[in-house]
C-alpha cells in the first residue's frame, strides 16, 4: 500500500468523527508494519490509533497518540497530517477540561487548513472552534463560529461534517434559550446522520432533541428520543455516550412519575460508570505538560521559521519591485518627453493646416460671393423696383384708411349711421387690400418659377418708410408665407402690434401657404364663398365669450386683458373687423384644445389665383 493510498484512506477517516472500529483495526493491520520504513506512515498509524482512542472516549490516550503523530509529520513537513493530528489534540484537550490549552492547537490548525486552502479542514477547526466556546459558556461567540463552519462545510459538500455542525449549533442555540430554532438544527442533525448512516451523528441529535423535550415538558418526546439515541450507543457499545444517555432516561422518567422505569435506567448508568476505566474519565492536570510544552515550542519555533522566511521572500519580492518600478518610471519619462516633442510637432503642423484650409476656404467664400451677387442683384433689381412701388404707391393709401376706420371704431359714441359708413368705407379698403395681396402673391409665384426659385429676399428689401414692410421668407419648394409687420411708431390706439396680429391672422394667412407652422386653420365650404377661421389666442384663462367682447366700450373693459392691453383688446378688434366685413362670429369648446372663436367672412378671390391654387395641399374643410 502506497502513501498515496494510505492518505486517501485517512483523510476519509477524519471525516467520520465516530466511525467503524473495525474498519480502523484492518487498516493498522496493513499499515503498521510499513511503519519502520517510513516516518509518514507511523505518523498515520498513530493517527488511527488516536483516532480509535477518541471513538472509545479514551482522551488521555487520544492526546498521547495525538501528540506523537503531530511531531512525526512536523519531521516529515505534512501539513495536511499535521491539521489532523491538532484537531485531535485540541479534540482531548477540550474535553480533559483544558479549554485554553486547546484554544491554542486550534488556532494552528486553522491556520494550516488555510494555509493549505483546504475548507474542509478549516470547517472542522471552527467546529472547534465553537465547541470551545461552549465548553467556556460563551454561546454567543460559539455561535458566530458555528455558523462560519456552517457556510464552509456546505460550500465543500461534507454532509457528516455539516451534521456534527448542526448539533453544536443546535446546542448552541439551546444554551442561548432558542430552544425552537435549537430543535431545527438537532433534526437536521439527525436527518442528515440517517442520510449519511452515521450512527454517532443520529446519536448527538436525538440527545439534544430530548434535552429540549425535558426543557419544554414533553415528557413522552423526550423519552422517545432518548430511547431511540440509547439504543444506537448500545449498538454501537460505546461506553460514555450510554452512561449520558442512560442518565437522562432516568431523568426523563423521573419527572414523568415513572419510578420503575427510572431505576432500571439509573442501575444500568451505574453499571456503565463502574465498567469506564478510570482514565476515560478524569485526568491529572500535571500530565503531559512536558510533552506538551515541548510540542508548544516546535510549533512555535516552526511558526517562527516560517514567518522569518516569509518575510525574507516578502523583502527580495519588495526589493525587486522597487527596481522594476524604478526602471519603469524612469522609461515612462523618457516616453513621455518623446511624446510631448511628438505632441508639440503635430500641434504646430495642424495650426499650419487650419490656418491655410481658412485662408482657401475665404477666398473660395469670397469668389462664391461675388458670383452670387452679380446673379442676385441683376435679378432682384426689377422685383424690388416693382415690390417698392405697389407697397408705397398702391397698398399704403388702403391700409392708411383702415387704419384710420379701426381709430374711429375704438369711439364709444358711434351711432348706428357712421358704424355702418365706417363698415361700408373698411369693406372698400379690406377689398382693395385683398386685390392688391393677390396681385402680388401671383407675381411673386410667377417668380417662384422663373430664375431664382430659393432666393432670399429679406435681407435686399429696403426700409420703407410707410407704416408696413413686406417679409419674404426663403420658399421652400411651392409653399411660401407672407406676413406683415407694423413700424413701431404707427399712430394706432393701443399696441401697435395689435394691427400686426389682427392683419395676420385674418387677412394674410387667408391663403395657406405653409399649413405646418399656420397660426389659424382655415376651409372653405362647398356651394359657399367664404372662409372660416378658427382663431385661438393663448391665454392664461378661459377665452371670453364674445357678448363680453363685444359689450367691452374701453381697452379697460376688455375681458381676460393683460397689463399692457393686448389679449382682449385682440379679440375686441378681431370681432369688429369680422363683422365690417359682413361676416359672422361663434365659439366653440373642446376638451383636448380648450376654448376656440370661428370667424367666418365673405372671400371671392379670382379664378386664376384660387386659394387651391397656391398651396400644395387642398384647403381642409371644416364642419
């Protein structure tokens, strides 16, 4: 059998806890005499047979053959052994009532299972590390170990483990008086120990489930329990964990008032605790403390050899860091310096570029410009002559009237004479105006498509010194808009923005040239000549009706009136210029728009210039 062989079978074992004596007997038989040539194996060898001393409650014995199998494979540096031997050792100490002493040899074999990475060894060392803490009455702390193994064990896939895990914890638990969530834990023990058919597992579960049934005065639970973990020490003969089991039955049955069955239980405990050989059960404090100092200060002169060479390896490993990053720093700069040079020249080169690409780029622009000019100018000559002379010739006698109609309107003492002459003299002048606004929108679409489809007119209109402007914005493909501004200095009775708004909204977005961005909706009807405006001005409330609008005499009086006179004072003019030219006036309301005036007025334009006409797309008809 090789070493190989014989590790496999051991680290096996030392997850058994309490298992087959039989099994360990037949493997000493093969192993033992192997033992002489090889420092390894007798260090397994008495391995086995502490682990034997440990099945058999015999913790003297564990702890002197723990203590030879650990300084054979400290000779032989096996680490993994060396876990093993301590978790015995620390195993007898705890029990032997040196819970200090025990605290130490953990803590080494926790740090080797780590060092190790071995989760399964680190499990069992906190394991111990909780059964120490309860062993000092400090469940708290037992706890927090517990439930570290717990995470461990069940990550390394080691259900006997984990079940030993479950009934400290479960003893842990029971200690702090969570006697409920302590139960959970002892029948998880237990399940898991029937899963695995491990009798010593099931054992410590079904004694600390009746421990809890005493507890909480289930008194036939709490037998039962008992009974059934008697029953598997019996089977399995082992003498210690009869004597406690066989104790608590009696007990169990003394409180349940049961005098016959509690002194046959409390003959056979007796009978048990004579058969126990002395040492099993007590201890001389005094003994093994030589080997045990001796083991102490191996382990602490290997821990000090280890560390000191750690830290050699952590200075040649520091120092030749520092010279890398010394030799990396310095390479950086030098990368750095050839860069900034390389930065510098490029930077250079590229303001060199930029500088030429504008100079080429003005030039181009200029030439472009001169080109463009000389076309312009020679096609815009003849339409600014013609545009100049129908706006201050023609138009601006009209619109003066007007102008001059909508100052009389604003009068509060009109009788019913001079409101009809004066809406007779406006129905002239919107006439006119109309003619005039058609004359030249057919001009401006047989410019459209001659020469200069795109062009801009804005910027080469003079200022004309009249109290309105033509803007032309550029066209975009055949829809155009024609709008009209008011000079500031108009003599007109309110804001002379008003004009403005008045004359857009009704006259000049007549004919729909951009239905995109067109402030008022309008349509014809069929059969009819008219065209009807839905007109909604936006305001903070609710557009007035229109008896308040026209039953306003004042610019005060006007409804919904903004501090400077604007919102009503549209309306009141929008209502009158509606019906100086012979139309109608209603409102309506709608949920998803809000408040909305239609107008509606006469509009008879020529046959060859139909509204149709001028816009790509039909005129929408209302209902």
């Amino acid at each position: 059998m090789s070493e190989e062989d014989i590790l496999s079978i051991t680290q096996k074992i030392s997850s058994l806890g309490w298992g087959n004596k039989k099994l360990v007997d037949s493997i000493l038989s093969q192993i033992t005499p192997l033992s002489a040539a090889s420092p390894y194996i007798e260090g397994e060898v008495h391995y086995l047979k502490a682990t034997q001393a440990r099945w058999e409650g015999n913790y003297e014995q564990t702890l002197t053959l723990g203590l030879r199998a650990l300084l054979l494979f400290q000779e032989t540096s096996h680490l993994e052994g060396q876990a093993r031997a301590l978790l015995h050792i620390s195993n007898a100490l705890d029990q032997l009532g040196r819970s200090e002493d025990a605290l130490f040899y953990t803590k080494k074999a926790l740090r080797i299972a780590r060092l190790i990475i071995s989760p399964k060894y680190e499990g069992q060392s906190l394991v111990a590390y909780g059964r120490i803490a309860l062993a000092l009455n400090m469940p708290d702390s037992a706890l927090y170990y517990l439930q570290q193994a717990e995470s461990i064990l069940r990550s390394a896939h080691s259900p006997i483990l984990l079940g030993y895990t479950y009934t400290y914890l479960g003893e842990a638990l029971t200690k702090q008086g969570e006697l409920t969530r302590g139960l959970h834990y002892f029948t998880e023990s237990r399940r898991l120990g029937q899963q695995t058919e491990h009798p010593h597992t099931q054992h410590q579960a079904l004694l600390g489930m009746g421990r809890i049934y005493l507890v909480q005065t289930q008194w036939d639970k709490a037998i039962n329990s008992l009974a059934s973990a008697l029953e598997i020490a019996q089977e399995q003969n082992w003498f210690g964990p009869i004597l406690e089991t066989a104790t608590l039955l009696s007990e169990a049955f003394l409180r349940n008032a049961n005098p016959e069955s509690q002194a046959k239980y409390t003959l056979l405990a007796q009978a048990y605790a004579d058969s126990i050989p002395p040492n099993t059960t007590s201890s001389d404090p005094t003994r093994f403390e030589a080997e045990l100092q001796t083991i102490q200060q191996l382990l602490e002169e290997q821990g000090n050899k280890r560390q000191r060479r750690i830290q050699n390896i952590g200075w040649i490993i520091g120092s030749i860091g520092l010279l890398v990053l010394i030799l990396l720093g310095y390479r950086n700069l030098k990368l750095a310096q050839a860069n900034h040079l390389i930065q510098s020249r490029e930077n250079e080169l590229t303001e060199r570029i930029t500088i030429l690409e504008a100079e080429q780029r003005k030039t181009q622009l200029r030439e472009a410009y001169v080109r463009q000019r000389e076309v312009s100018l020679e096609a815009l000559d003849g339409f600014r002559n013609q545009m100049y002379i129908v706006l201050t010739q023609e138009m601006r006698d009209p619109l003066a009237a007007l102008l001059t109609l909508q100052h009389d309107m604003l009068r509060p003492d009109l009788t019913l004479k001079e409101v009809k002459e004066i809406g007779r003299d406006s129905q002239r002048a919107m006439q006119t105006l109309f003619q005039l606004l058609q004359s030249i929108v057919f001009w401006i679409r047989i410019q459209k498509n001659g020469l200069q489809p795109k062009l801009n007119l804005l910027d080469n209109l003079s200022t004309l010194d009249s109290a309105m402007r033509t803007m032309l914005p550029v066209a975009e493909g055949y829809r155009m808009k024609l709008s009209v501004t008011t000079q500031k200095d108009c003599k007109f009775s309110g804001d002379s923005e008003l004009l403005h708004q008045i004359i857009q909204l009704l006259i000049f977005n007549a004919i729909r040239y951009n239905q995109s961005t067109d402030p008022i909706s309008c349509g014809t009807f069929p059969g009819e000549n008219r065209v009807v405006f839905a007109v909604t001005i936006p305001l903070k409330e609710r557009l007035p009706s229109l008896a308040s609008i026209w039953n306003a005499q004042t610019v005060e009086e006007t409804p919904n009136t903004h501090e400077d006179g604007t919102a009503g004072l549209t309306l009141w003019l929008c209502l009158r210029l509606i019906l100086l030219m012979n139309g109608n006036a209603w409102e309506e309301f709608d949920e998803d728009h809000g408040q909305t005036l239609k107008f509606a007025i006469p509009f008879s334009p020529q046959e060859a210039i139909l509204p149709q006409d001028l816009n790509s797309n039909s005129p929408r008809e209302d209902d």
